[in-house]
C-alpha cells in the first residue's frame, strides 16, 4: 500500500512494512517551494501511521536545501517523540554536509524554576561571584602594569615616546577647555550659594576661605578624575575593544609584542602626568569664578587674595595634588583593562565603554574616601 503526492518537482511515498517498519521514499528537488507542498502531508501521514522504525529513501533525490534538510530533521523529531528509530538512506555527500550543520547531539532543555527565594539567592550568588572575579581581574592587571611600569622606568627606551605624547595631548591639552569651564562653574556655584547664606551673618568675606579649601582638598582633584574618567577612560576603553574585536591585538601577540608594553603603558603614563596639570587648571579657573561673585557682594579682589591666602596652605594644594596620581593610575588601567576584556558582537565596544565608565568613577569615590581617612588620621 502506498501513499504518493506531490508537484512536478518532489514527490513522496509512504509505504508501511512488517513489524512496525515503514519506508518514505523522496523524489524529485526538495528545495523551499517543494518542501512546503510535501511538509503537511508527509508529517501528518507519519504521526498516524507510527511506525516503530523508519527508513527514509533518498537517493532520487536530484537537489536539497536547507529547506529539504529541515523536513529531513522533522520526520528525525516525529520518530524520537513516538519513541521510534529513523534510517536515512542513499543521501548525496554534498546532502550530508548540510545535514551535519543542523545535527544536535543533546537537546538543551531550559532551567527548572527555583522560586522566587531561591532565584533570589542564585542571582545574589552570581553577582558575588562575577563582583570578585572581576576584583581579581583588576588586582592581577593592576600588578602587571606596575610590574611592566618599574621595568619600563629602569629601561626608558622600552616606552613609546610618540604614542605617550599623542596620548598626553588627546587626555590632557585637548580637555583643557572643558576643565576650565566646569572648574569656573563650580567656584561660581559654590561662592554664590555660599554667598547667600553668610549674607545673613555678615560673613561674605569668608566664603573664600570655604571655596578655596573645598576646592584644593576634595572638589578640584574629584571634578576633574570625574571628567577624565568620564571622556578618556570610554575613550582608552574603546580604542582597545575595537582592536581586539578587529584581532588586532592577537596579531601584536602573535608578532611577539606585549599588549600591555605596547599599547597600556601609554595610556597609563600620559593619564598619570596629565591629570595634575588639568587639576591644577581646574582650581584657577575655579578661584577665578568664586572671585566674579565676591566682586558683586563688592568685596575687592586684593582683600579675597589675601583671605585665600590665609585659608588655604600648600599642605591643603599637595594635599588635592596626591590624590590625582591615584586616580590617573585607577582611570587608564580599568580603561584599558576594560577595552581588552572586550568580548564579540555589536555592542561588544560600547558595553567595554560603558564599563570602564562605570568602573572608573566607583573607584575614584572608593579612593577620595580612603584619602579622606587618611588625611584625617594625618591631620592633615
């Protein structure tokens, strides 16, 4: 008894046999239009019958596609549900190779559900986890760098004297304008709204003791690692995640040179030197901006000269001053670590963006809270 239907270009027939064996003979081009005419058909007849074992007949077989494989793969489906075997016979070569690419050895089946409490510590669980490799991660670049770093200082040749100055320009002079402009903000904000709140204690004069001190010892120093962060660190991030999705870096290893040697530790150094100066821009433009508003409370400016210098000691700049070393080292290192741990696909760069973002900006507040208890047990 046999089953046959069709078009003029694929043809089926399904034919039952003894103890529980049947044979399903293709013929014809199993391409996507034919395929679709027999796919209905040909399943359904197959789910009613149950065979036990099926041979599947391809050697008429003149063209198949993806589109042919699949219905291959559907009747392979139909037989594992009704706890059947499949045979497939006589298939071309060329067939086979296609058919492999859509074999699954095990299916994968979704995770069972663990409840809301559970699923909760899971998740907990795996942020912890995650939180401490990338920890380790950051301490081992963090040694390898410093490593790479006093080897480099011993042999001065070994460093990149052009890449560092054009990274020194991209990090430090070309942010200079921005710098200034959030540093004469800042002293502006902070002297006006100081300012008004004195008034009424006929203690103007002082708001230049509080803006110079706030500015030397925490705002200067924090405002500008932030900047930095927030403009060379993506910046560091991207460069280097766009290497690696390029292989571009695998082909330095493969050359023989060291990723971190060659493309790090300019980055480091020119973050390192730069972000004093930019500090030390940003607290000018800063004083510059309190004393427009003491001006308009008519205070004269040799008077607010006098009161900063009073304020403020050297102890108080050197003091801001140390923190941006810190902070330079932490903004180019989680950068350009950021950038080599990208991954692949499309957003692979801006996610490393993103991250080394984030993760800059975390670890400068970490650091200007360490540098606070410190200084506290410093006196200074």
């Amino acid at each position: 008894m046999g089953i046959m239907d069709g078009t003029e270009q694929a043809t089926f027939r399904l034919e039952p046999g003894r103890d529980g064996q049947a044979t399903l003979t293709l013929t014809g081009r199993l391409d996507r239009d034919s395929t679709a005419s027999l796919w209905r058909q040909s399943t359904d007849r197959l789910r009613e019958l149950r065979p036990k074992r099926l041979i599947v007949q391809v050697g008429a077989v003149e063209y198949c596609d993806a589109a042919g494989i699949s219905l291959l793969m559907e009747y392979k489906r139909i037989l594992e549900q009704n706890e059947g075997q499949i045979e497939i016979r006589d298939l071309q070569p060329q067939f086979q190779q296609l058919m492999a690419l859509f074999e699954i050895d095990h299916q994968v089946l979704p995770p069972k559900s663990l409840g809301p409490v559970a699923n909760a510590v899971h998740n907990l669980g795996r942020w912890a986890a995650d939180l401490f490799s990338d920890f380790t991660a950051q301490v081992s670049f963090t040694g390898e760098i410093c490593a790479k770093l006093l080897k480099t200082v011993l042999h001065p040749g070994r460093l990149r004297r052009q890449d560092t100055f054009l990274m020194a320009e991209k990090a430090g002079v070309n942010a200079m304008g921005i710098t200034a402009l959030l540093g004469f903000l800042i002293g502006l904000i902070l002297a006006f709204q100081s300012a008004a709140a004195m008034q009424n204690f006929g203690a103007e004069i002082f708001v230049a003791d509080l803006v110079a001190i706030a500015l030397f010892r925490e705002l200067g120093p924090l405002i500008t690692a932030l900047v930095l962060a927030s403009r060379s660190g993506s910046a560091f991030a991207a460069e280097l995640g766009t290497m690696k999705v390029n292989e571009e870096i695998d082909a330095l290893v493969t050359m023989g040179l060291d990723p971190v040697q060659f493309l790090v530790l300019p980055r480091l150094i020119a973050a390192v030197c730069m972000l004093p100066l930019l500090t030390m821009f940003n607290l000018l433009f800063g004083l510059i901006g309190c004393g427009v508003v003491m001006t308009t409370w008519d205070i004269p400016i040799s008077t607010y000269i006098e009161r900063i210098s009073a304020a403020a000691t050297l102890g108080d700049i050197f003091g801001g001053l140390a923190k941006t070393f810190v902070f330079g080292t932490l903004i180019a290192g989680i950068g350009c670590l950021r950038g080599l741990q990208t991954g692949t696909g499309p957003s692979a760069v801006g996610d490393s963006a993103t991250r080394a973002v984030v993760s800059g900006i975390i670890a400068i507040v970490v650091a200007d809270g360490v540098f606070a208890v410190i200084y506290y047990f410093l006196g200074i």
